[in-house]
C-alpha cells in the first residue's frame, strides 16, 4: 500500500500548486499558505538523515498520470500530454527503465536502455554547450596567468621593481586587482544580470567585458592605470565565473552532470597553460618605435582571443530549461530541454521531474531576502558553508601562489627568465593533464573523495617545495623546486581543481541559486585576492621556505574542514541534494569524525574490521511506504 506525500501536488489541488511555481515572488495567497503548510510538515519530520530523494514514489501510478496530465495542460503543453503521462511514470521509478509500463513502446524502453547503457552517448547541442563552457573558462585561466610573465617587464618600467615594502604591495595589488573587484562587486552582479538576461545573456556580457578589458590593460602606462583596466577585468570574470558553472550543471543529466561542471575547471587549466604558452610565445618580441614593453602588452591583450569566440558561439546554444521555468516559461524550457536531450520522451520526464522537485523546493522559501535566506534557512546555510569551505581552500592550498609568481619563485631558484617562463608553462601544462581523469573520477570516485585524498598530497609536496630551497647546490635546488611544483598541480588538478565550482553550482536550492553561487565565487575570488596581495610581502617576511610551510599546513586544515563539513553530492539530481542537506551539520561532523578511526584500522593498519553504517540510506519498496531510516534505528 503506498501513502501520499502531502508535499507533492496531487489533481485536486494542482492549480494551486502551478500557481505557486510560475507566479512571482509578490503574488501570492495560494502559495503562502502552501508553504506555511509543507514548512511545517517538513519541521515535525525529526529526522537525522536524508528523506527519500523521489516524492513520486509516494504517489499511485493513477496519481502520476493524472498531476503529470493536469501539468501538461496548464502549462501550455497540451499536445504533448500523453508523453509528459509517459514521462511522469518513468521518473516515478528510473531504475526500472519503464518496466512493467504498459503504455510505453518497445523504441521508448530501447531508448531509455541506451540511454542507461551509455551514460555518454549524449546529443550534440548538448556537447555543443559542454564546448561554449569550456572557452568560457579558458577565458579565465587566461586571464590569471598572461600576468605571470608580463609582470618580469613591467616591474622595470613602471618602477615597481624594488625589494622595499611599498615595491612589493603595489605589485600584488596590480596582480590581485581582477580579484578584489571579483569578491566586491563582480560576482554579485550575477544575480541581477541572469534575473534580466539569463544564463546567455550574462555569459556574452561577461566575456565582452573580459576582452574590453584585456585589450585595455594592454595599453596602460603607469602601475596604477593597470590597476584600474585589471580591476575592471573582474566585472567579467566575477559574473562569468558564478554563471558558467550553473548554466552547465542545470542543462546536464545528473549522471554526467559533475563531469561535465567540471570542464569548467580542466579548461580553466587549459586556459592557464594557454597563458603561460603567450607569456613564452611574447618574450622576444621586441619594441617598436613609440611603444615600449611591446612583449608583455601582447601578453596581457592575448587573453581576448578565447572572450571573442565564446561571444559569437553563446547564443546558438539553448537557454537553461532551469531559468526558464523559474519564470514560468514552460514551453520555453521544454522546447529547451529537448536541444538538450536524445529524445523528446527523456525531455518530458526531466522536465515533469524538475517541476514537481522545484514546488517541493519552494517550500524553503520563507519571505523575499533571498541573501539573508542563504544564512537563515538550516538547508541553505549548510550548503553555503560546504562551498565556502571548498571555495576557500581552493585559494589557500597555495595553487595560486604558484599560478601567479611561479614564473618569480623559478627565477630565485636559479633558473633564467626564458627558463623560469618554460617552467612555468610546464605547470600549466601539468595542471591540465591532470585535470582529465576527474571527468571520470568526480562521478565514481566522488567529489568529497577527491578532496580528502589529495589535500595530505598537497601538503607534503609544498614543504618538499619549499625545504629544497635550502639545497646549496643550484642545479639539484633547481630541479627539486620544480619536482615539488609539479607534483603539487599533479596532486591539485583532479582534487581542490575541479571539485569547488562543480560543489558550488549543485548544492544550492534553483530560487536561490544565483545568490549562493555569487557568494560562493565572492568567496573564492576574495581568498585569491588576500593569496595575490600577500605573497610578495609573505615571501620578504617568511622567507620562500616559510611561506610554503604555511600553505601546507592550510592543506591540513583544509583535510579536517572537509571531512566534518562537506557532505558528498555525486550522482544526485539539483533538487535531490535538498535531502542531503536535510541532515543536521553537527550530525554530520559527528558521524564522519566516528569514521576516522575505522579508516585508520582498515586502510593504514590493514585490519579486518567493521564498516560503519552509513550515514545515508533509503529503503527503496514500491509497494509499501518509503520510511528512511536514521542511524540510531539502524543500530
């Protein structure tokens, strides 16, 4: 016997329950009530783990059919009423991959099959948007690192080239300038442009800035001139940087949703191996007459090459079917969603799903301040916090040190200018490599998996890095600087590389998406300004060995955040993760320091021991109630 979850729209109050996705956030009788009504349900739930994940198992397969119908109609969708019937009974159990549902065709149940069968064998509009998000990123990558070797010339000419105090803040304040504005401003911006523009929308602004901006900082003549075109740059990298990801992750399948995200950050590498390859390619290339510092001018305005194509590319691809929706434009998501996928059946059953998911997903809202909803609703903050925690580590694991003065630090090891330029573009070369296997690994291994593997790798092999500048011998100092450099972005690209942004875009709740991802880039942009600023003036006060050391033990620190506080996301839908979250953080941080031990004896000491009960866990029954169980009736 099944039971009707009341959070679920059945026929007889569906109007209502449409009433409360597509209408706007001032207009509302019916929808204040309704969430009154689910809030409190959801408050008398006193559950420590995850709720089932699929509120359509709870409904009658005549229910699904009937809600999925009354959907089609009111939403402008009435020809397509009987794939949408189709379409909700397949989600109300994907696994089974329409089984024992008379009303789907043999070619429905082959396509569903292939589509299980090869997670890969998607459309290419799709791969077509998975290419779109991947120049965006380059765009990135490139923009962080032509100033790693454009800043060995304009040092010189802008008088900045002095060991004193001021010498040295100025420089970083030049090289963190994009990154300051990004925290500021820049990716607080998002939220108003995607609102007006869309995803799209926001995606050709930013890079058009991004090229502006790059060709401006080009033609600077003094320090802070360049300052003030790099500080403009982060208005494109802010919006670009908390857009590209959520874009991606809201138009991909949830089996290859956190491979596809994380493109962002492989090409992002790619981009920065792109920076190092223009910082070489423009070393040699001398003045003119009138124009002085020709080669590191170049280095900067390359970087509007890969801004260029993403805006001519960004708007033949499909709009987000996600954004769509928000606004209540279901004809415009579905026929979205269809670009998007094999056929027109799994479109219906995605977006069906999506719907149902997202009035669940209203429930949290409890007034109009989405920014102070991010801190105050329990399910939002906890999100928050896992992606402030990735987002900050990504900064102070000390990658970005080495992005963005690797080309210095190669330089007082003994290498030369030319040579401290190859080495660097080495580590890009490196970075990227490596990201590869985590197209794999960050939907099997797992994202949280990823990070607790590779921060006591990072760690280690900084201090390597940084002890081997005691080394009396240049040539063995040499050679072990740039062992331990590139070891550490071996260690780095498949961990702390991809996961942050790919973390970020998924965990937050689709109406308050856009401020959590702003929050969550501020977050890392901010760190990455406090790395840029502070580490020619760290450097001068630690010494290079000092300064490495520190950003080890942040790896350490780093290991323990994520271990109590970053709970694992792969393989669940968007609105899934909802349930994820639904566990309490001190539950959480409770149960994963009790699994320490057990790691330890099992996988370290090689003993036979018990594996702990886990932590997550749903009784899949069709035919009898869903009850998820907690670890204390589990015991």
């Amino acid at each position: 016997m099944t039971t009707k979850d009341p959070r679920v729209p059945a026929s007889t109050n569906y109007e209502d329950r449409v009433s409360v996705a597509s209408s706007s956030e001032s207009d509302n009788g019916h929808r204040d009530r309704d969430q009154h009504t689910r809030h409190a349900h959801r408050l008398n739930e006193k559950r420590d783990v995850a709720d089932d994940p699929n509120p359509l198992v709870n409904l009658t397969q005549e229910e699904v059919v009937a809600n999925a119908a009354e959907y089609a109609r009111t939403s402008g969708l009435e020809e397509y009423e009987e794939l949408f019937k189709k379409g909700g009974l397949i989600a109300q159990n994907p696994k089974a991959l329409g089984v024992g549902l008379p009303m789907l065709t043999d070619q429905d149940r082959a396509d569903l099959a292939h589509e299980s069968q090869h997670k890969w064998a998607q459309n290419s509009t799709l791969y077509s948007l998975v290419i779109l998000c991947s120049l965006a990123a380059a765009v990135q990558g490139m923009d962080e690192t032509v100033i790693n070797g454009a800043q060995l010339f304009f040092q010189d000419q802008f008088g900045i080239n002095g060991d004193s105090s001021h010498d040295t803040w100025i420089l970083g304040l030049v090289n963190s300038a994009p990154y300051l504005c990004c925290a500021c401003a820049g990716c607080w911006l998002s939220d108003p442009l995607n609102k007006q523009f869309g995803r799209r929308g926001t995606v050709f602004i930013s890079c058009l800035v991004a090229a502006i901006t790059c060709i401006w900082s080009g033609v600077t003549d003094t320090w802070w001139h360049l300052f003030i075109a790099r500080f403009c740059l982060g208005f494109g990298i802010g919006a670009k940087s908390a857009t590209v990801p959520v874009y991606a992750a809201e138009c991909t399948p949830a089996v290859i949703r956190g491979a596809l995200v994380m493109m962002w950050q492989m090409w992002t590498a790619f981009g920065i191996m792109l920076g190092y390859v223009a910082d070489v390619a423009f070393y040699n290339v001398p003045d003119k007459p009138h124009i002085t510092g020709l080669n590191w001018r170049l280095m900067l305005g390359s970087a509007m090459l890969p801004a260029v194509m993403v805006c001519c590319q960004v708007y033949f691809c499909p709009e987000s079917p996600r954004w769509y929706i928000s606004r209540g434009d279901h004809r415009k998501a579905f026929d979205s969603m269809v670009r998007l996928r094999t056929s027109k059946l799994q479109a219906a059953r995605d977006l069906y799903y999506m719907h149902v998911l997202l009035l669940e997903e209203n429930a949290l809202k409890r007034g109009h301040n989405r920014v102070l909803e991010l801190f105050t609703i329990p399910r939002n903050r906890r999100a928050a916090l896992a992606s402030w925690i990735v987002m900050f580590m990504q900064q102070f694991c000390g990658v970005n040190v080495i992005a963005y003065y690797s080309s210095v630090i190669f330089h007082d090891s003994g290498f030369s200018e030319i040579s401290a330029l190859l080495a660097s573009m080495g580590f890009g070369i490196i970075n990227f490599l490596f990201a590869i296997p985590a197209v794999y690994t960050i939907d099997t291994f797992g994202r949280r998996n990823l990070l607790l593997t590779t921060f006591p790798l990072m760690a280690l092999f900084l201090l390597f890095t940084g002890f081997s500048f005691y080394i009396p011998d240049e040539k063995a100092r040499i050679g072990c600087v740039a062992l331990g450099i590139y070891l550490f972005g071996i260690a780095y690209s498949p961990g702390e590389g991809p996961v942050p942004f790919t973390y970020s875009a998924e965990a937050f709740p689709l109406y308050i998406r856009d401020v959590g991802m702003s929050f969550a880039t501020a977050t890392t942009w901010f760190f990455n300004f406090v790395l840029a600023i502070t580490w020619p003036s760290l450097q001068r006060a630690f010494t290079t060995q000092g300064a490495f050391g520190w950003y080890a033990g942040w790896n350490i620190v780093g290991f323990f955040l994520v271990l109590l506080f970053v709970p694992e996301t792969k393989a669940l839908t968007l609105e899934e993760l909802d349930r994820v979250f639904g566990v309490t953080t001190r539950t959480h941080a409770k149960y994963q320091a009790t699994k320490l031990p057990y790691w330890y004896r099992r996988y370290i000491m090689r003993q036979d021991v018990d594996e702990p009960l886990p932590l997550y866990e749903l009784d899949f029954d069709f035919d009898q109630p869903n009850v998820p169980r907690t670890v204390e009736e589990k015991v």
